[in-house]
C-alpha cells in the first residue's frame, strides 16, 4: 500500500502550484505596493511645490487676512494657509487617509523674508500601506512611512506698507 502512494504521480501539478503560488504573491504584492509609496512620495514633492508657490505669495500678503500678523514673516496663520495647499494637492491621498499628519515647517526662514529671497518649504507626512502581506516587510511593524520633500522658490515680499 505504501509503495503504490510513494509512485502516484497524481496532483503533483497542484502541489506545485501551491508552493510556487505563495512566493509569486508575495512578489506581486510588493510591486504594487511599491508603486503605491513611490506614487506617494511623488505627490509629496508635488504637495512640497504648492506649499512652496503658495509661501511666496501667502507670506506677503495682507495683514488683515492673517489675523493682523506681520507680512514677509512666517505666522501660525500663514503657516496654515501654506499647509493647506500642501493637502489639497495630497487630497487624493488624504481623502482615503492612505496619508495622514500632513505638516508644513520653513526651515531656515527666521526674521522677516526680503524681496528675492528663498523661502524653503518643507513637507512631511504619514503613508499607510494597507496591502497584506508586505506592509510589515515595506512599511515596518506599524505599517505606516514617512514621506518627505523640500521645495525652495523667491519670495514676492511686499516693497510697501499696506
């Protein structure tokens, strides 16, 4: 009896398949979610972009959109005017919460900004990778990435009083 089970060649295909089905997987699901953390550090740096573009003419402004704060300074109000075009470029993201904790930072930009001069936006967020399987081996034990851009442009400061 043992002797007829150890010849039988039948579902060898399938157990086959099996052992060849888990690793295939595996490899699929890392591709894809790798391309789900590339696309979304891509639109970090687009999100970097628009904070940056939104800095230079948000800092300038009137001071009486910004609850009176001084124009070419960086204010908590004008901070989140910035960091608001920072997730409405990230919406596609941020409206499925694949990102979360979308913050704005100036690094360098102390005193009060000059005509001509670079302002550096800095955007930092949370990825979450949902795939099963690889989202402890892509993402870590809480299955979430930082992502970060920077983007640098001149700031429009105002060459008069308003």
């Amino acid at each position: 009896m043992v002797k007829g089970l150890l010849s039988c060649r039948r579902g060898s295909v399938a157990t086959e398949f099996i052992v060849a089905f888990g690793p295939l997987t595996l490899f699929f699901f890392s591709i894809w979610q790798e391309s789900l953390l590339t696309s979304g550090q891509t639109l970090t740096q687009h999100a970097a972009v628009a904070a940056a573009r939104s800095a230079t003419v948000v800092l300038p402004d009137d001071p009486a959109r910004y609850g009176g704060s001084a124009p070419n300074t960086v204010s908590p109000q004008r901070s989140d005017a910035v960091r608001a075009a920072a997730v409405r470029a990230m919406s596609p993201l941020v409206f499925d919460e694949t990102v979360t904790d979308v913050q704005v930072a100036f690094p360098g930009a102390t005193g009060q900004l000059q005509p001509g001069q670079d302002v550096t936006v800095k955007v930092t967020a949370t990825f979450r990778c949902a795939l099963p399987l690889v989202k402890v081996l892509l993402c870590g034990t809480n299955g979430t990435m930082p992502l970060t851009a920077e983007a640098t442009l001149p700031v429009q400061a105002a060459r008069y009083q308003y």
